[in-house]
C-alpha cells in the first residue's frame, strides 16, 4: 500500500508549512490573482493532496485488477478513510459509508426510505435547494406531504429563536404524525450554524427520525455524532476538510441501516453489511476516497484540525465586522450562529445591482461574492474565511464593492 503522506515538504523545502494567511497560498494551485472567498461552495484541494490523487490514479492503472478486486487496492484505502473519519466524528466505523456529496449522500437517506401516500416530512425553508427538490420527486412519486417551516427573520437574536419557532411549528401540525425531519448543521444561504443536538433530540421526542445535512460542517466546526445523535448523518470533505472533490461520507444508526442504499442504486452485491454495501457501485474513480488519512495528515502538517477552524472562524466574524462596518448593514446574527462563514446584509436591496457587482468583481477582480436574496427580498453576502486569507482580502472587497455600486449608480446603462 502507498505511504502516508507525512509531515514535512512545504513549497520551500524546510519540512515547515507556511505560515496562516497569505503565505498558505503556496500550499493551493489557485491562479496568481485569483482570490477565492467562496470556499463553502466548492472547497479548495492543497497541491499535496492533488499529488496523491494522482498517485492513486497512476496505481489503479499499473494494477487496475488488484485495485478493484483485492485488499491491496482501493478497498484497504476505503477502510482507512472510513476509519479516520469515525474516530473525528466520534461513531462507530461500521456506522460510516464514503459517498461522493451531500446531494447523494442525502438521495441515499431519503429515497431508500419505504414512504405512504400522505407520510409527513419537516423540512426548514432554508434547506439546501438539493434537498428541497428530492422532497419535490418523493411528493410526486411517492405521494409524501412537506411541511415547511416558515423562514426566519434576519438578523437572528440567538439559537433559541430557531429552536422555539421548530418547536411550535411541530405542535401546531403534529395533529397527524410527521415522520421524518431534516435539518441542516450548517446551513448553505444563510450560513447558519444551527442548535442541531438541540433539534434532533426535540423531534425524537415526537417520535421523528431526523436526517442532518452537514455539507457544510466537517472540517467547519465540530462534529460529535454520538452527541448529536441524528439517525442519519450526510457530510462532505471537500468544502472545509480539503479533501479532493467527491469525498464525503454518510452515517446511519446501526438500526435502520438496512433502509439505507446507495443512490443510484448500483449495488455489485446486495449483502447485509451497511458498509459493504457501498464500497462498490461499478467500476467508477475511488482514488478521492482513498485520500482520506493523508487529507488527516496535512491538516495536521499545517496546524492542527482545532488551529485552523479557530483561524477560520475568526477571520470570518472580523470580516463580517468590517464588511457590515463599512457598508452601513448588519450581520446576520450573533457569532454563535456563524463558523468559516458569516452573513452580511448587501448594502442596497437591488437584485439587478448585486448581481452586476457580483458578475464585475469576477471579471474585473478575479474573486467571487456569494450573494443571495432571502424571501423577504433582502440581499446578503456570505463571506467564507480560509487559512490562505487575511482580512485585507475582505477589506479590499468592501471598498470594491462601495465603489462598483457607486459606479453602477452613476452609470446610465441600467
């Protein structure tokens, strides 16, 4: 089996890893001028990592029968990466399966699930739209009956308000039984962290099985699954954990495993084994599993999993000072509701206008403002913080943004 990556060998050849900030930039490929403050989107791979990709590749196609056939391939790799993951999220390693994203981790969940004509799913108004269109097919096809929690008003004054307006939305429709419930860790626009322990063990008390979508979490914030007691768990390396693109795992409670399949449904051998049932799905690229240990490993290299959330986290919520400083806004709430990400409330409820910022700061800037509108119609900003950034880089984009919206007002296209 390869080696673990160790240790030591940064772009300077000292064995010492740059330091948080912009001198991390050297450990990513990321063009000279491009600035990347939308990591929650896609996530950013180091060039190491990448390096151990390609290894994988190039040993899958030196053996390619002893990769997918035999112990010495892919599949001692896939017990290592389930492993490492358990033992950071604190589950049993037989509770973990890899999968690709949170969109099939969760398509996994809800569509092995067996539903009637008129079954009841809770879902919040700010649930990824991925979500939102499974429940969608599962109404069509299924015949389920959605129950959408009304949104939130922003800013939030704390957690407690999200847990009181789930709460008395449960009571108030809790007439005919709800069966299942899905809530984010952290959710996508905005990017808040939500009281999940607190969510999950309320809806067990009304006899809800609760899926918790943590695209946004691993790597983000801390996740203890024995704490959180969800009975399913879908969460993504890639975005926050550094991990190549299509890394992730799901975690189901030992009983009700036997509901859960991979999606599509390519099963090479039905077994009653959760984890073996998705360890094979057809000849399909499994080297982005198999970097979990090394992605461990250089996280460790560069700080430390606890060094970097801090960094991260801190960044975000002085960046999300400034920004709703110098734009005359506010911050989506207390910093308890925010992580690697934070919220801040555009400076103008002009859709057009944000949008034409938003297209100009990549164009002109290389860099890109995640904006979004809430069904209020206000506009906001999520800011993703990372260990490459510095605040400079949110500064400098609060003064392109005044001054883009400044021109945008003077020009006479629009």
């Amino acid at each position: 089996m390869f080696e673990v990556l160790v240790g030591g060998g940064s772009s300077s050849d000292d064995g010492v890893s740059p330091a948080f900030g912009h001198p991390m930039r050297s450990e990513f490929g990321f063009d000279e001028d491009w600035v990347n403050l939308n990591q929650g989107s896609f996530g950013a791979v180091p060039l190491k990592i990448l390096d151990k990709l390609h290894s994988f590749e190039q040993l899958a196609e030196q053996r390619v029968e002893i990769w997918f056939n035999f112990i010495e391939g892919y599949h001692g790799y896939l017990l290592q990466s389930r492993a490492a993951i358990a033992i950071y999220v604190s589950a049993n390693e037989s509770d973990i399966v890899m999968v690709e994203n949170g969109s099939g981790g969760m398509n996994s969940v809800l569509r092995s699930q067996i539903f009637s004509p008129g079954d009841r799913i809770l879902v919040l108004d700010s649930a990824y739209p991925m979500v939102k269109k499974i429940l969608d097919y599962l109404t069509e096809v299924e015949g389920i009956e959605v129950l959408v929690v009304p949104p939130f008003t922003y800013p939030l004054n704390s957690t407690t308000q999200i847990v009181d307006a789930v709460r008395s939305f449960i009571e108030a429709n809790i007439a005919s039984p709800i069966k299942f419930a899905i809530f984010s860790h952290v959710e996508a626009a905005p990017s808040t962290v939500l009281p999940v322990t607190e969510l999950v063990a309320m809806a067990h008390s009304y006899g809800i099985t609760v899926a918790v979508d943590g695209s946004q979490a691993m790597g983000n914030i801390d996740i203890n699954i024995t704490a959180i007691d969800p009975d399913y768990y879908v969460a993504t390396a890639y975005k926050w954990f550094f991990a190549p693109k299509g890394t992730g795992f799901l975690y189901a409670r030992n009983s009700l495993q036997t509901k859960s399949n991979p999606m599509p449904p390519i099963i090479s051998e039905y077994v009653n084994a959760f984890p073996d049932r998705f360890s094979y799905t057809g000849t399909r690229d499994y080297c982005p599993f198999s970097t979990m240990v090394d992605v461990f490993t250089w996280r460790d290299y560069v700080g430390g999993d606890k060094a970097i959330k801090d960094y991260n986290i801190n960044l975000a919520w002085a960046a999300a000072e400034f920004l709703s400083s110098t734009w005359g806004t506010v911050i989506s709430g207390p910093p308890e509701v925010a992580s690697a990400m934070a919220d801040v409330k555009f400076p103008e409820d002009d859709w057009e206008l944000a949008n034409w910022v938003h297209d100009t700061l990549l164009s002109r800037y290389n860099k890109v403002m995640y904006i979004y509108q809430l069904p209020d119609g206000t506009i906001w900003t999520r800011i993703s913080a990372s260990i490459y950034l510095e605040l400079s880089d949110f500064e400098t984009l609060s003064y392109q943004v005044n001054n883009l919206i400044a021109e945008y007002r003077a020009s006479s296209v629009h």
